[in-house]
C-alpha cells in the first residue's frame, strides 16, 4: 500500500452525508484536486462541519468528483455533514504513521522504482530480497547471506555470506564474463603470497598486503594459475610501499639508484622496452622536465631518424663568448682503447674521471663512489659534450692551416 498525496487538495461536499454512507460527492470539477488511488493505495482526508466538527477518512478510490472512502479514521467518530461543508486533505497522524510503517517495513510488497514497474526491490516473505529490472530478476539475496547476481544466460556471480571466512580455503564466489573468475585468497608460503586474486583464464590480478618486503605493503600483478589445490604464480609487476613501479620480475629495487620506475626484460632476447610515438611522423617521444615542469630534453623521432636533444635555447643562457682555447683542452684529454670485463670487444673512449676535471659537464657521478650497502656507484660520461671542444678546436686548427697556406703562398710568389 502507498499513502498518496496532493498539493492543496480542498473542495466542498455537493450535497449532505450521515454517519453511515461510504460514498461522498465533492463540488462539480474539483475532485482532481485530489489523488486518484487505484488498489491497494489510499489517501486521507478531513470533513470539517461550519462548527468545526472533524472526522478523519481514509479514500480508497476516485471516480471524478465521487469517493469511495472508509468512515471513522485516526480516532475520530462518524458523523453527519452537510452541502458545502469543507473536505480537505490535511496531514494528519494516520498519514505520518502509514509512511513510516512503509519505510520500516515492506511486508513481501514491492518497491516498483520506475514508471512501467518493470524494475523493483522485492523483500518478500521467504527472508530474501529480489532486485529487478525491466521486469526480470537479476539479484538475489537470500536469508543466509548468500547473494547471487544473474546474467542473461546464467548465474553471474554467486558468493556465500556465512560469517567469517577462510579465504585461503574457500571460494569467495565466480564471475563468468566468460572465462574470469573471482577466486579465493590464495597462500604460498614460498612465496610470500597473501591476498585476494581475480582469476582469468591464463592469469592471476593479486592484491598483496604485507608482504614480506622493507618498507611494508605493496600491490603485486601475478601471471599463472593458483587455486586453493594447487597451481603456481609467477610476479610480474608490483607497486611497492615506496611507490616504485617495477616491472619484469623485479622484486626488490635495484642497486645504484634504480629509481621510481625499474624495468627488466624477461629473457635476454627481448626489448626491455618499445616506445611507440603517437602520431605517425614527429613529435615528442618521451620528455625530460624539472620539478617545475620546465622541459629540459627530450628523445623525439621521424619515421626515420631518431634525436636525443637538451635544452639549447639561447633564451636559457647568458654570458656567452665565443673566444676560449679549447686545443689546449682537447690536448688534455686521453682517448683510449680498452675492453669492458663483461665483454671481449675492443672499443675507443675515455675513462669518466680523467674527463671530469676537463669537462667537468661531460662527467656524472664520483671517483670511487660507494653506496650505503658498499656497492660500487660507477661514473657514465656523455661524450655528446665533448662535441663543442673538438669542432672549436678544429676551427683553431683552420685558422692555423689557412695562415700557413697563405705564407707558403707568399713565399712560392
């Protein structure tokens, strides 16, 4: 049953009523000022004589200006009235009651929650709840907790609801889409393996808390198959307490400063990586900021040609001169030939330190640098700086040549 209302529902009575009769006829037009209620919905009302005498009606149908009604409600006694007494809809007790029975309890009705009543939350009396749409269930959940949802074809996901659960033996429940699952906690000891999967068909999505790691918890993405009864899972990606990303097995994060986000490849005869540019010719493949976000490189590429560029724009600098000695630099510098220990080949470069105090620029890193742990801090060199030195010194070198072709010149007459 729903209690209907209206706003400003008033009217007269078009003619007088004793104690007994159940229907009343309002003043012609004005019964659409009030509900129309068809079965079982109701309204209440209030008769009031030129005395001001009330009785309480509860109407339980409308037919223009006439109403069918039920005599004697909220305490009040059954009384005679005459044409043009006053019958208005008031809010009375009974109204305020009934609302708040509605809301406490639905009794095995159904609350229709759309204009076709096609789609309702049913509490019915068998201890479970029924959800619908478009006039077919599509939820259920019955007295012991258990909730199904389902599909067009078949139960969608169903999970029991008993209490507390062991998820490291139980199956939470199963979500066919198709081929995916829902899949109980798993727990491997060997592992170190804790948490709640999503199974698909040729993996496992982990949340992982507390995981045996420094720095506390983290969020692992597994690969492989693990139930309650077997299987293995292998580690492929994991954010950890620190908010590094690392990706291709990596477990712990790598020495020399290994930062936010750690790649490894998975065999050796693999990319680590592939970027891929968005727009088919140029652009920015990946860019290098500051903390402000002002762009200090770049590596960006053709459909050809690929450039790995740094901040070279005049606007950036000052103090510009064009006169400096750089083959009195360049002959400080100590090309070699060497081999690293991992491998055989034979290459051309320098060593970083005997660069550092040259082009000083040129250089990253310290001498004999160590970690925390003892580990060796190497130092790399951008050879790319060496670049401005050796094309000065090709120009000094010019101006030497052409000065001396022009005395031999002078002196060949």
């Amino acid at each position: 049953m729903t209690v209907k209302v209206t706003n400003n529902g008033f009217s007269t009575l078009a003619s007088g009523i004793n104690n007994s009769v159940t229907t009343i006829a309002l003043a012609s037009g004005e019964g659409a000022r009030f509900p129309n209620p068809s079965s079982p919905d109701v309204f209440y009302a209030t008769l009031i004589d030129t005395s001001n005498n009330l009785e309480v009606v509860k109407v339980t149908a409308r037919s223009t200006d006439s109403l069918t009604v039920v005599r004697a409600q909220d305490n009040t006694s059954a009384r005679a009235f005459s044409t043009g007494d006053r019958f208005e809809l008031r809010p009375v007790a009974k109204l305020f009651e009934d609302i708040q029975a509605e809301a406490r309890d639905l009794n095995g009705a159904e609350l229709i929650l759309d204009a076709d009543a096609d789609t309702s939350i049913h509490a019915s009396t068998d201890d479970q709840i029924d959800f619908k749409t478009g006039g077919t269930d599509r939820m259920k959940i019955d007295a012991s907790g258990n909730t199904t949802v389902l599909g067009t074809d078949s139960t969608l996901i169903s999970g029991e609801g008993t209490g507390d659960r062991d998820f490291s033996t139980d199956t939470f429940g199963t979500i066919d889409i198709p081929s995916f699952s829902l899949m109980n906690q798993v727990t491997d000891s060997a592992k170190n393996i804790s948490g709640l999967g999503m199974n698909f068909t040729n993996g496992v999505l982990g949340i992982v808390n507390n995981y045996q790691y420094t720095g506390g918890g983290k969020i692992a993405f597994y690969t492989g198959t693990k139930t309650s009864t077997g299987g293995s899972l292998t580690e492929a990606m994991r954010i950890d307490a620190e908010g590094q990303m690392l990706f291709g097995g990596i477990t712990s994060e790598l020495t020399n400063n290994g930062g936010c986000l750690q790649l490894k490849s998975r065999t050796g005869s693999e990319h680590c990586a592939t970027f891929r540019n968005g727009v088919s010719d140029g652009g920015f493949g990946i860019n290098f900021q500051r903390v402000d976000g002002t762009q200090v490189g770049s590596i960006a590429w053709t459909s050809s040609v690929t450039n790995f560029n740094t901040s070279s724009d005049y606007r950036l600098k000052e103090n510009v001169t064009y006169t400096f000695d750089a083959t009195t630099e360049v002959k400080k510098l100590k090309p070699c030939k060497f081999n690293f220990k991992d491998e055989s080949d034979t290459v051309e470069g320098f060593l970083a330190h005997e660069v550092s105090s040259i082009v000083p620029l040129a250089v990253t890193g310290t001498k004999d640098a160590k970690d925390s742990n003892d580990n060796p801090i190497y130092q790399s060199i951008d050879q790319s700086k060496l670049v401005p030195l050796l094309v000065k010194t090709i120009q000094e070198q010019q101006a030497v040549i052409e000065d001396l072709q022009s005395r031999v010149t002078t002196l060949e007459g």
